[in-house]
C-alpha cells in the first residue's frame, strides 16, 4: 500500500522532471563563486572524472552542487533526513539502492580528481540557506584569495 498523494505515473512524471544542470542550486553558487571575485570556470568539463558543475582544470579545483535527496546528504537540515538520509517511504527497495549508488559513484569520482591533483569541494543544497556561511567556506577553499587575472 503506498502513502503516495499522487498516483505512481504522476510521481514518475515529477521525478523525471527534476533537472540536472543549470538547476536553481548551480547558479546560486555560481552567484557566490562572482561575489567572491572566482570568474573563470567551465560548467559540466565532460574531461574530467563525474563531469563536476564547475571546474578550473589549470587552476586545480572542481565543485559538485549536490542536491540533498538525490546524493544522499546524512544528517541533512533540509530533508530531514537521518544517519542515512531520508528514504521515500513507497519503494524504499529501489530508492536506497539508487541513493547509495549515487554515494558510491560521488566518493569514487572525488577521488579520482584528487588522485589528477584536484582540490574537490562538494557544496549541498541545504548549505545555500545559510549563503554567508557557505561563502565563507568558499574562500577557504580558494585559499581565502579571490582568483586574480593571469593567476
């Protein structure tokens, strides 16, 4: 018996829908990335290893927007979410099986970038509510200089 509110095609319908690039997260961090004088980035480098939403190869980092639910954020503010995330209660088979991929794949591609010499930084959906914190935590991972022309 599913706790559904909608009907199985319609939460299908939903679910395929939700974007995967230039999603509202991706530009808010793109807006943070500006305001914090970082300008030059490729968007999806299909180059490097789980294509990160923006990357700057000769400067040596990449950033992963994750979405909470998608990528199984523990402990998450946003989805409630538990030790393990939060788990749709209708076919909860298919969807831990999905997340925990998705955390598997993430943790094998960061590593792969670090092991190409890469500084990877992973930002959540959830951490865009609280912008001056994660602006912050930018600039630390920059190195708390903002990038300079020819640098």
């Amino acid at each position: 018996m599913s706790n559904d509110i909608v009907s199985p095609q319609t939460r299908s319908r939903m679910m395929r829908a939700v974007g995967q690039r230039g999603t509202r997260a991706e530009l808010a961090v793109r807006d943070l990335l500006r305001s914090i004088g970082v300008s030059h980035y490729r968007l999806n480098n299909k180059s490097l290893a789980g294509s990160p939403d923006i990357s700057n190869r000769r400067q040596g980092w990449a950033i992963f927007v994750n979405g909470c639910f998608w990528h199984g954020h523990r402990n998450c503010p946003k989805t409630k979410g538990g030790k393990y995330g939060r788990i749709p209660v209708t076919r909860q088979d298919f969807w831990s099986a999905k997340i925990d991929a998705n955390r598997k794949r993430d943790a094998r591609k960061r590593r792969e970038l670090i092991k190409q010499g890469l500084r990877v930084l992973t930002v959540w959906e959830c951490q865009l509510r609280h912008p001056d914190r994660l602006s912050k935590k930018m600039v630390r991972f920059f190195g708390g200089a903002a990038e300079r022309p020819g640098a």
